[in-house]
C-alpha cells in the first residue's frame, strides 16, 4: 500500500457529481496540484457501511474547505454505478464532491482487495506537493471517523509535534 513520504501517482479517471445532466466528468491529478486532497476509497456501491461514510464526509465538506482541502471519493465501480447510486439513495442525492471510477488507480496505491479486487476502505491525505501525508485503511465492515481524518487533518497542518489524541486548539509538544 502507498505509504506516508510517497508520491501520490498520478492520474485520471471517470467520475460522477451530483445527479443532474452534467454528472459525469473526468477527474485527473493535474486539477489538485498545489492543493490538500483527501482520498478515500470505499469497496462497493449498493452497500450498507458506504454510505454513511459518503454521507458524514459530505456533511463535514465546509470544515475541510476552512482547511482548504478538497474531497474525492471513489471505488472500483464505475461512474455509471455511482450515479445510479446517488440517484436511488435519498442521502446520496447531494454529495457535493466527486466519485471516481478508480478501477486503475485502487489498484496502483495497493489498496485492493485481495481476493475480491475491489477498492479496501482507505484514506490518503496528500498535501499540496503531492507526497502522502497520511494514509489509513480499515476492515470492510468498519466505517472509518471523519472527525479523525479532520484531527489528523488539522495535526499535519499544525507542522508541529502533536501527541495522543491531540485536537486543534491544544497545546502541542516543544521539542
């Protein structure tokens, strides 16, 4: 699995956003250099876990604009699988970021299954330089904590040394 101080490859993949006419695009890495990106990875659409992780990360997305990160979700399904997703599930219907069809991209972070070959539950925060900052992967029946990805978030940021279980606000430690 690509791991902390890598290069996020780059890339470009189908996508859908929202449900509207113009749902469907094409995502590629070059639109987020300079930028912090959250990509997380979930196994499947029509599923029970995923949405409610589609769901909190969408209800969090002005506390990652505040910390000027942009949010990309994805899973080895293609873009005509996730919009027909958010079209049937009422709590999908107004996800405010994109989801990628990363059936080449799941597999080159190393983040498939591997019996199965689907997308594992997994989390990359890349920073502006597109190096790794942080990545997570979680059992598939375990919904990962967005307020977790928003702590670590707001730890790498901070560019300073934060212990356990650190928060924003809290003192950090002095070398």
């Amino acid at each position: 699995m690509l791991s902390v101080g890598e290069k996020f490859p780059e890339f470009t993949a189908k996508a859908s956003l929202g449900i509207g006419p113009e749902a469907l695009l094409t995502i590629s890495s070059e639109q987020f250099q300079g930028k912090w990106v959250v990509y997380f990875f979930y196994p499947k659409d029509f599923t029970f876990v995923c949405p409610t992780e589609l769901v909190a990360f969408n209800e969090r997305l002005e506390d990652f604009k505040d910390r000027d990160v942009e949010i990309i979700g994805g899973s080895t399904d293609n873009e005509f699988s996730h919009l027909a997703w958010c079209r049937s599930h009422d709590d999908l219907k107004k996800l405010g970021y994109p989801l990628i069809a990363a059936q080449k991209l799941a597999p080159a972070l190393g983040i498939c299954d591997p019996v199965e070959g689907y997308a594992n539950r997994a989390t990359f925060l890349v920073d502006p330089n597109g190096v790794v900052q942080w990545a997570a992967v979680y059992n598939g029946n375990v919904g990962r904590s967005v307020d977790e990805v928003i702590r670590v978030i707001d730890a790498v940021q901070s560019d300073e040394l934060c212990p356990c279980n650190w928060k924003k606000g809290e003192a950090t430690i002095q070398a």
